[in-house]
C-alpha cells in the first residue's frame, strides 16, 4: 500500500468547489511545482501555507490528483502569500498595496498577531477603523472553524469523519468529542463503539474511565438487540458481553461494572426489569404494543357471525366464479368473526386469494363496493414495504401503501397518527407482518381507534424482522390472536418446482432430482472464488436472450463482506456490465454510473421513498450547481442530491434481508461455505421464495444441508405477558452467558447503524 506523502504550499486557484458538501478540487502552488488537490474541507486561505497529507492518484478522467486526507496550517508563512491572502476579495476595501503594508509591518506571524494582539494594526497608515474591523472579524471567523478542522484532523480522524463532524456540529465539533466522544456512537453514521473508543484512548481517557464503561453497556445492549433482533439482554449476559467488547481487561473490576450499569439505570438510560435489561426505547414500544393490544382485545366490537359470512362467501363464488377449499374458507370466517386474527403460510398456500375474499365478503356484509369511497375510508391495507402495498393493491383492487405512509412519516422521523391523532379505519389488514419489527408495530397499533379490527397476514417461516423484535411469531403464540395456518398448496402451484423446493426447506429433506427437472430451478457447482465468473455467464446467457439485467433478474446473498459477498458482485457487475464514463458520480471511493440499479438504505418521506426501494440511475448531471441523480424508483422519478448518497447502494445484489416483501421473476443465489454463520434455514427458506419463475442456485450441495439443519435462535423479546411458552421443539430462546461480538462485528448485515431500523 502506498505511504502517505506531506505536499507544502498554498491554494492559488478553487477550480470545483460543491453545494452541498465539503468536497473541493483546487490548485495547490508548492515550492516547485503546482498540482491538483481533491478533498473534503472548508474554504482555506489562498495564500496562505498548509501542509496536506494525502496520496498521488491517476484519475482515469482527470490525470494526476493528490487526494487529501488530513491537512494542518503550516508553522511559516512567505511574506507573499500573506500579502495575496490579505488582498483577496474576503477582505473588502484592503488592497495589495495595503495588504504589503501590514505584512511589512508585522512580519510573517501576521495572523496570530491580529487575532491576538490587534492593537498593533493602529499605527499602520491607510487602515481604517471600518477597515480594521473587517480585517480583524473576518480573520477570527475563518480561524475558528479552521481550528476546528485542525483540532479534529489531529485526533486522527479521516477527511470523510471530519465532514461529517463539522457538517453535525460546526464549529463546537472539536470541544463536543473532547468532552465525549462516545456520543459519535448515536449521532453519527458509521461510527461503532470501536471508533469511538480507539478516538476517546488516543485522546486520553483511561481504560477504566467511567464514561468508557458505560458507553460500552449502553452500546452493548443497544447493538445486540438491534443486530440480533432481540428486546433485552439478561443481567448475566450484558456484564459479560460487556467485559468481551472490553476485552476482558483487568483493570476494569466487577465493581465498576456494576455501579455504572446501577447508574445508568438510575438515569433511565437503560430500563431494568427483574433480571432483564433494556434499551430504553426497545422497552417502551414493546409495552405501548403489549397495552394497546390488550385494550384492542377487551374492547367489544360488533363483529360477523359465521352463518353471515358463509353466505357472503356463497354470493362471491357465483359472482367471481371461484370455488374457495375449505381451508380457505375457514381463513376467512376466521379473519372476519374475530377481532385480532393471524393468517399464515407459505407460497403457493392461496394467502393473496384469501386475502381478496376477505374484502369482497367485508364490502358484501356492509353493503358497499370495490372502489367506493366509504370502503377506502373503512378499510385500510398496509405492508412494510412499497413492492409489498404495489402487490397487494394488484390482489386485491384497493389500494395499499406502506405503513410509513398511512402513519403519515415525517422528516424527523415520526409519525402525525399516533394515539393523539388516530387512524379513522374500522378494518386494518397488513400484509407480510413477518417484516413487522416492534417499533413499527408499536407505532401501528397506537394509532388504531380501539373498536378497529386488525387482519395480519404473513408466513412466519420467513425470515423475522430486520429490525428488534419477533412480532408476528410473537403474537401467534399470544392468547389474544386467532390464527389460522395454511398448509394445503393450490392446485394451480403444485406444479411449480419453485414451491416445492421452499417445502422442502421446511421439511428439511431435498429430493436433488428436483434440479434435473431444469425447469424453474438450477443449480452450478461453484467454488467461492469462482462465483463472479458463474454470474458472469449466467447473466451474459440472461442478456443475451433478450432479459433486462434492471428489471429481468436479481442476486440475493446473505452477506455483504467477502470475495463473493454482496459489495463484490455489485462492483464486479457494475464494472463488466456498465461502462457509462461520462455520467458518473464519485464520492469516497463510492461510484454510481448512469444507468446503475441501486438500492434505498434509509426511509425518506421527503423524497418518498423507502428503506429497501430499487431504481435506476436515469441520469447524473448538475442542477444550481449540486450533483445529482435522477432515480427511476419503479416509476416515480426523484431528483437524488449527492449529499444523500450515503443512503443509497449498488443493487444488482441485494441481501435476502432487503428482499423480503418483494418478489423477483428470476433469482441468482449463491449459497457458498464462505457464508458460513448465514447458512440458515429461513434465510434459505426466504431467498427461494423471492423467485416467481427461476430460481439460480450457485454453490455446493452440502452448503444447502447445512442451510437447512441450521436454526436461528428464537429472539429474546418480552412483547405480551400472556404469551404461551411453549416454543416448537426445535427453537429455543437464547439464554447463553455472553452475545459473541464476533459473530456481529461492526460491519453490520446491512452496513448501516443500529439505530438506522428506527425509522
């Protein structure tokens, strides 16, 4: 790897300067010779000496380049350089012939003299008074957030933390991180526990310090719950996870373990309950979600009897010419007779034509129509995500949308119904409730009239939420609930070899003869480093034949890490499939080409858009002078600033977490031994249900066996008091002494923060 060089001299010339960032290219003048600079900092002094370090790069566009990674004010500066400094157009009214004056008469420290001794500058013939003020206010206005960035450069932090830092906190960054820099943990994106702590040590503080130990619980919880999924961490198993993270160092004692955890409870930083500790938030959406439900359960409501229903059934079957099985029709009367009811199975088990029936019998049964708005205002139909509402819609011929969207989700990241300001619906369905995590689901049911009747629909063999909690699991073995399971696979899906390989997966036993059908699933043998070379081929096979590689086709792998984890393929695709050089847009080693497909990370009310939201780069240009992306995201087309673009990646591959509610026509999944900790029967079970009509298995027969023996922990929540405790006999909760940080680390399943789910 190349060593970081130092280059001495000053900016002569701002060549781009960005809108909406720090991001600058400049002429850098050296004692021998002048180059390009490109970095992220603030507007610097021309004139004045800087020593940047940084590397030399070959820019494929641009040539030679020094890419900036930290700078600091050089210790001299030439008298000429102050003169062109103190001359420039900053300084309004002060001259080159008045700059030469002063630098004349206070030499080449200049600068600490006006900020520290300004009285010098009264003897100095032509400066005014008006004059001096500008000089002397426009010098300490610039020193200050330069002093900022110096500070922050010298804690060892990159240019790209800097920008970050300054852009959070401007010009008190420095003091803030000083006082405590294990605030980044919460406030910043990207920054773990790790960064913080390898900052805070390099600042100083002690291995025992109080703060260090009690950023270490808090994180501790917070990221085992938010990484694993669960709600609290026993008493045991936070202090000895805690003392791993620190890695069991002597010099913390037990002690000290225990009394900062004592405060931090005292302060409501984390919430103890019996021998159970939670994040604060975690525990206040798991019991607003528990005493909602328990009042949407007690509180009566006039709902259908059976004999109703039934004959509602019998006008929809001679209306629509549809025969529904008895498993069907039980799904119904089921969902329509109780107040809080739970549908689940899985593909091929007629959840979307029971879903249909429920609102042809409910607008039957109230006299209304498809369509009308008096059912619109009755009837709401939600998913977790925008492809699963689109879906849904098409079932049923009503509309759906997002639960984001019909909470009414703001810029700030909160809703405007809430149980302030209720939803008016008298029916509620969600659809895919699998996905439902119990900050969502708490945010959901707060808002619903207690009168409302909630339908939830889901296979809970799917993967849970990426986000904490196991709601729809959950709720299925709660008392308040009726669920009806489908087991039965329709007619018309029999045949499909899709649908039979995802029953397999749950009956653990894979008849491989199904491969050699070679009709709607494959599978090539791959060693890990040959897996690119085999997309390769299957794509240039897909494309060929006329398939588009936006629309036609996706990759799902469980993993982002690794030489065929989901950041290599997406480079690797990008690189061989599009060689569009013109419109391209860089930002810290991240490129987005025109016509790249990409993936949304974060939700966006303003832009409309949702965590998990595939598009395609339709152009990149400038508009008043800031880079941006025009994004097609499945028709809606949005004006994507570059500011954002941290919450968007490549997404010719996507992880099998990002795909649940989606479906695609034809699915490319590796299942390799690389993967490893991810080879896990749902995560299987979820990625082959996502194929509508091929499915591509790239990898190792065994990779499969284990996949399918292997189970996830059942998560450890605490969402209903009165939930049954008897669990399948394979599950069982997680109770072991210690959460192992390195089968998290801080490179995430998703690479984003914990605290990212929350929105």
């Amino acid at each position: 790897m190349e060593e970081a060089k130092v280059l001495t001299g000053y900016i002569s010339n701002y060549i781009y300067s960005s809108e909406d960032s720090l991001y600058k290219v400049c002429k850098l003048e050296t004692e021998d010779d002048s180059i390009t600079i490109t970095g992220s900092f603030p507007i610097l002094e021309e004139g004045l000496l800087y020593d940047f370090v940084g590397k030399i790069i070959n820019h494929p566009k641009y040539g030679e380049q020094f890419v900036v990674e930290s700078y600091t004010k050089s210790n001299t500066f030439t008298k000429g350089g102050l003169v062109l400094y103190l001359s420039s157009e900053k300084f309004k009214g002060i001259g080159k012939k008045l700059a030469t004056s002063i630098v004349e008469a206070l030499g080449t420290d200049t600068i600490n003299i006006i900020i520290n001794e300004p009285e010098k500058l009264d003897n100095i013939k032509g400066l005014t008074a008006s004059k001096k003020e500008i000089l002397i206010n426009t010098i300490k206005d610039n020193y200050v957030s330069e002093q900022v960035f110096i500070k922050l450069f010298s804690f060892g932090l990159t240019s790209k933390m800097v920008h970050k830092l300054y852009e959070a906190y401007g010009n008190s960054a420095a003091s803030k991180i000083e006082k405590n820099p294990y605030c980044l943990i919460y406030e910043i994106d990207g920054y773990g526990f790790k960064k913080s702590d390898a900052l805070a040590i390099n600042m100083g503080f002690s291995l025992d310090d109080n703060l260090r130990v009690k950023a270490a619980l808090t994180y501790t919880v917070t990221y085992v719950c938010y990484n694993q999924g669960f709600t609290y961490l026993t008493h045991e198993q936070l202090i000895n996870s805690t003392k791993s993270l620190l890695e069991n160092n002597p010099l913390i004692k037990d002690e000290k373990y225990i009394n900062c955890l004592d405060e931090l409870i005292k302060d409501n930083k984390l919430i103890a309950i019996d021998d159970k500790i939670f994040d604060y938030k975690l525990y206040n959406d798991e019991r607003k979600c528990t005493n909602k439900i328990e009042k949407l359960y007690n509180t009566k409501t006039k709902l259908y009897s059976e004999k109703k229903i039934k004959k509602a059934l019998d006008y929809i079957e001679n209306l629509i010419s549809i025969k529904y099985t008895d498993m069907q029709k039980e799904a119904i009367i089921n969902a329509l007779s109780n107040k809080l009811s739970i549908i689940t199975g899985g593909p091929g088990t007629g959840k979307s034509t029971i879903l249909k029936g429920i609102i042809l019998a409910y607008a039957y049964l109230n006299d209304l129509s498809i369509g009308c708005d008096a059912l619109d205002y009755k009837v709401r139909l939600v998913a977790p995500t925008g492809r699963a509402a689109k879906r849904m819609t098409e079932t049923t011929n009503m509309k759906a949308t997002t639960i984001h969207k019909a909470l009414g989700y703001s810029y700030d990241g909160g809703f405007s119904y809430d149980e302030f300001n209720l939803l008016t619906c008298s029916l509620l369905i969600v659809d895919e409730a699998s996905m439902v995590d119990i900050s969502l689901a708490s945010a959901l049911f707060k808002s619903l009239m207690d009168s409302c009747q909630i339908i939830l629909v889901g296979d809970v063999n799917q993967l849970p939420s990426v986000g904490p909690g196991n709601v729809l699991y959950d709720l299925i073995r709660s008392k308040y609930f009726i669920t009806t399971r489908l087991t039965q696979i329709m007619r018309q899906a029999k045949d499909s070899d899709i649908i039979k390989l995802s029953h397999m997966i749950l009956n653990e036993n894979i008849a491989y003869d199904i491969f050699k059908n070679k009709k709607e699933i494959f599978m090539y043998s791959s060693d890990t480093k040959d897996t690119i070379e085999q997309i390769f081929r299957i794509l240039d096979s897909f494309i060929n034949s006329g398939g588009d590689l936006i629309t036609g086709i996706q990759i799902l792998a469980p993993m982002y890490a690794g030489v065929a984890g989901i950041d290599a393929i997406n480079t690797a695709i990008q690189n061989k499939y599009n060689s569009s050089t013109d419109k391209v847009l860089v930002r810290d080693n991240v490129v987005f080409k025109q016509n790249d497909k990409v993936l949304q990370l974060k939700n966006d009310s303003q832009l409309d858009i949702m965590n998990g939201d595939i598009g395609k780069i339709l152009d990149i240009k400038k508009i008043d002078d800031k880079d941006v992306m025009l994004i097609d995201f499945d028709g809606r087309i949005v004006t994507y600033y570059a500011s954002e673009i941290e919450n968007l990646k490549l997404a010719y591959a996507i992880s099998i977490h990002k795909a649940q509610g989606s479906e695609f026509d034809n699915v490319i999944m590796p299942m390799l031994p690389s993967y490893q900790i991810m080879l896990k029967k749902k995560i299987f079970y979820t990625g082959v249900t996502r194929a509508k009509k091929k499915l591509i298995l790239i990898g190792k027969p065994d990779c499969i066996e284990k996949a399918i023996h292997t189970y996830d922990y059942i998560r450890q929540t605490a969402l209903c008091k009165e939930l049954n405790e008897v669990l399948n006999k394979k599950e069982k909760d997680i109770f072991d002494d210690e959460i192992p940080f390195d089968t998290l680390g801080e490179y995430d399943m998703d690479g984003i923060t914990p605290y990212s789910f929350m929105n």
